[in-house]
C-alpha cells in the first residue's frame, strides 16, 4: 500500500488546469500543421494559420488560448494499491481546479442550471474514477467548452440499424453542428454499453493522443471510415466551406443489451485541451 | 469579389449594404459584449420601458465572455461565442437599429430575415482564437451588470478586429455558400 497525500492531487490539478489552458499539446500543434497543409480553400488555409498563431501567442503570454476555459472533467485513474491520506480526495480536486482557475486567471463558467448564478470558481469539476491495478493515480484534468458540448448527441438506436444507422448519427451529428463547435473538431464516438457508458466512452475517447491510430485494428479502420465520410461535408474549418472539417474519429466500443445500441458522439473544438498528472 | 473593409460604429444603412458574404472586416472604435444572461436583461429592461445602458443605433454587439485580465493587461482571451444562443433576442435590437452583430456559427432563419428588414450584418470572428483576438483590445470596462461576470455587458475599444461577413443585408448566407462548395455527400434534405 502505497500512501499519497491528497494536498499533492490539489497541487497537481491546479497545475494542470493552467497547463492545459495556456499550452497547446504537441500532438494538437502537429494535427493543425497537418490540417493546414492539407487544407484546400484559401478561407480554411486562414483559419488554420491563425489557429498555429493563437496557440503561440497563449503559450508566450500565458493568456488561455480561448475565453471558454471550460467545465473541467478530471478522468481519474486510481491505482488500486493507493491510499489517499489529508483529507477528501474530491475535495483535494475541487480545491485544484479553484486554485488553478483563480490563479490562473481563467474565466469561471459555472453556474446554477436554473438561477444561471455563477459559482464563482469553476468549480464543480465532474470527475469520473476508474480503479485500476497499481500504486499509482494519473490525473487528467480535461477542459471542455461548452460551444462544442451543446452540439453533443446520444443515441439509442434499434440494433437493426447497425454500423450504417451509426455512421449516419455520427456524420449527422457533425452536419447538424456545421460551423458552431469552432471546427476543425475532433470527433469522439462511443458505441455500446448503456446510455451513459456510450456518453462516458465517448469523451473518454478524446484522451488518446492525436495522430495515434486506434489499437484495435478494426476500430481504427471504422474510424478512417468516419473521419473520410464527416470530411466530405464539406463544412470545412469555422465552417466556411473546406475539406478538414474533423481532424480525427475516435472511437471506443464495448458490448451492449440485446434490445439496444447505443451511440453517442462527443464533439471536441479545435482547443482540444488536456493535460495529465502523475503521482 | 470579396474586398476589405474598415468599419467604426456607428455604422449607417450605407455601411452595412456596402458589405457582401465574404468581406473581411477590420472594426475598430468603440463596440459592446454581450451574452445570453446581458441580452436577457436587455430585452427585460425593454419590457419595463426602462433605457438600456448603452446606445444601439448603429452599434455593434459583440458575443463573448472574456476571461479576467491577468494584471497589466487589458483583458484576457476574448474570442467569439456561438450566436445562435441570442438568435431569440436578436430581432428586438436589430429593430431598435444594431447594426452588426460579431460571434461565430449560424444564424437562424429569423435572425437572418430581420437583418434584411433593417438593414444589418452578422460578422465571424474566428473561434477558439481568443488569444489572438485579444491583441486586437485597446480598452475594456465593464458598464452593465457586472454581477454576471463574464457575462457583464463590456465596452471594448478595439483596434483593425477582424472578421468576415457571414451573413449580409440581402439575406444571404456564406457557410451555405462555401460549404456547397467543397461537399461531396449528398446535401442535407
């Protein structure tokens, strides 16, 4: 059993949320150079290049990259072999995002569902744990805008429909949002389970590094699928007509019930933010 | 041919018919933020027949919530939201003589007749480009409602603001336009 005080979670989320608002991952920068080379209209060739230019000036003046520095979701993996000592685990991340939020000078966008009444702090994150194998924790503090979320969808369809059905729902879903979740987007597609695990995979599915393809053979060859199929909309980016309307598909599957088959696509905007802790 | 403009508010009828789908914009001068939460309490100031805090004739409203100014700077990142969250609003102020709207993403079909009918533009800034956009920001304070936040009506000097005229006052559409162009799927019915 391996003891981890929770002050070093509060610290490392805080840091984190910072990080990940500021700077730019290396595997997005080199997904929108390949998007800018790749890019035929002249308008999405502009997009592209002010897109490089934003995340530099972010970078050099520690300003967020884009005003909407999100809901922070936290994927927690929590090692089974660790004991977490100090105090509440929850309470240690929710301290890391309104430290990291508060001192990091980034915008609070919380609020009450119904009064709209701000919190004040950005807080509450929405975290989702896992339990694995092991005497570590791995923290990923992911922020997520609210323009691209709104054009989210679930779906539960008749298992009947198949992949064609799936398909449609995802290219659907991405022509339905057109230009309003600031693409190029990043599309993250769960399969299966129940209603909310499709929810879960699906912005589960956004953590995998751009540019990797999927593991599983299959999946990164229905991904290619997809990712060809959203391209041809056309939508293009900011949705000015082009052809890299997604950078990527990801994709994450598990079994489902005999009566259903759920989809659910998590659309992800260009400012594909997140950064990883581990303790 | 898509030409660029510069424009300062307050913009007359003449300004705003002068601009096509696809112009580049530069605004510089004085403009004003506002989202859902600040258009809600416009439209219930107007309800209760109480003035506004700032002028709209021929002004230009910007859709955004910055984030807070780190010191010695003038604000923080400071890019487009998406419009179609103050489509309700919008006829009521494009009545009352707004003349440009900035924010990114589509416009209902409603909104799009109502800039029409008298005579205004929806402008794209790019989103996601706060960072950028903000190098544009000479000057910003906060005039109204500064209970919301973010949300706070802003009043925003800005200096050669860019952005592209997405819809104009013919009602035509530039994402329909330059989508059509580069789809290869069949058209949505």
């Amino acid at each position: 059993m391996r003891e981890i005080e929770v002050a070093k979670v509060t610290q490392g989320v805080k840091q984190a949320a910072i990080d990940a608002n500021y700077e730019a991952s290396a595997d997005l920068l080199a997904a929108l150079a390949r998007g800018a080379a790749a890019e035929e209209s002249e308008s999405g060739r502009e997009i592209f290049r002010q897109l490089l230019e934003n995340a530099g000036i972010a970078r050099e003046e520690r300003v967020p990259m884009c005003q909407d520095c999100g809901l922070a979701v936290v994927f927690v993996e929590l090692g089974q072999d660790v004991h977490l000592v100090g105090g509440s685990f929850e309470a240690a991340i929710q301290e890391g995002i309104r430290q990291g939020y508060g001192e990091g000078y980034l915008r609070k966008s919380l609020c009450h569902p119904l009064t709209r009444a701000n919190t004040g702090d950005n807080t509450p994150a929405v975290i989702h744990t896992e339990i694995v194998p092991g005497d570590r924790l791995k923290l990923t503090v992911v922020p997520k805008g609210g323009g691209s979320e709104n054009m989210s969808r679930v779906h539960m369809l008749k298992p009947a429909e198949g992949w064609a059905g799936i398909k449609e729902k995802v290219v659907g879903t991405v022509r339905e949002a057109g230009p309003n979740p600031c693409p190029p987007i990043i599309v993250g597609v769960g399969i299966g389970g129940s209603f909310e695990q499709a929810a879960y995979l699906s912005k589960k599915s956004l953590l995998r590094e751009l540019g990797l393809p999927n593991p599983d053979p299959e999946l990164a060859r229905l991904e290619e699928e997809l990712l060809l199929a959203v391209n041809d909309l056309g939508i293009g980016p900011q949705g000015l007509g082009g052809r890299i309307t997604a950078l990527a598909v990801h994709l994450l599957m598990q079994q489902c019930h005999i009566a259903s088959l759920p989809v659910a696509v998590n659309i992800q905007c260009h400012a594909s933010r997140h950064r990883e802790v581990i303790l | 041919m898509p030409k660029t403009v510069k424009l300062t508010p307050p913009l007359t009828n003449e300004d705003v018919r002068n601009l096509e789908i696809g112009d580049k914009v530069l605004v510089s001068g004085v403009i004003y933020t506002a989202r859902d939460a600040a258009h809600k309490r416009l439209l219930d100031l107007l309800e209760a027949g109480k003035p506004l805090p700032m002028e709209l004739q021929g002004q230009i409203l910007y859709y955004v919530g910055p984030s807070p100014a780190r010191p010695g700077r003038v604000i923080g990142a400071a890019g487009p939201t998406t419009s179609y969250r103050m489509d309700s609003f919008a006829p009521t102020l494009l009545r009352l003589g707004l003349k440009a709207m900035i924010g990114k993403g589509k416009r209902s079909p409603e909104v799009i007749a109502a800039m029409k009918e008298y005579q205004a533009v929806y402008l794209g800034a790019t989103g996601g480009a706060g960072a950028l956009i903000s190098r544009c920001i000479k000057d910003a304070r906060v005039i109204a409602f500064p209970e919301l936040g973010p949300e706070a009506i802003h009043r925003l000097e800005v200096e050669d603001l860019p952005a592209i005229v997405i819809n104009d006052c013919e009602g035509r559409d530039l994402f329909e336009i330059g989508v059509a162009r580069y789809r290869r799927s069949p058209a949505p019915k």
